[in-house]
C-alpha cells in the first residue's frame, strides 16, 4: 500500500543523498517520479510544470515508523474510504 503526503511544491525540502536521483515519467507524463539513484526506491514525485496545479508527493512508505501518528486519510483514487 502507497503512503504519499502531499505538499505545494516548494513546501518540503527534499535532501538529496551522495548517490543521487534519477526520474522518470510514464502515461500521460504529467508526473516526475523520482528515484535513489543506487537502490531504485521511488521518494518523491513532482507535477510537470505546466500543470496548472502544482504538487510534491513524499513516499512516506520509506518512513512509515517516522509518521506512525500522523492521521491517515484512506482513498481509493475516486473517493475516500
């Protein structure tokens, strides 16, 4: 199961390690997904910026003990659970 916060685009600062990020975009390449460039692991992804909307999305999924209390919204990508 996914775990992603969502953020205006310059609200987190998002340090990056020694090794570095690769991205990638997929369908219809409105989002850029970001990778640890050694072991893969998806950290974040970033909305185009010609999308109107802008957004961050952190992999919270990567720190689920960090945000152990923090309140869970459940959705199913139409509605929430």
């Amino acid at each position: 199961m996914s775990l992603w916060g969502y953020y205006p685009p310059n609200e987190p600062l998002i340090t990056i390690g020694a090794d570095g990020i690769d991205s990638y975009s997929w369908g219809d390449k409105e989002l850029e997904f970001m990778r640890c460039a050694s072991c893969g692991c998806v950290t974040h992804y970033e909305t185009i910026p010609e999308l109107e909307k802008q957004k961050t999305a952190i992999n919270f999924g990567l720190a689920r003990e960090k945000v152990a209390d923090v309140p869970i919204r459940y959705f199913n990508g139409a509605e929430e659970l």
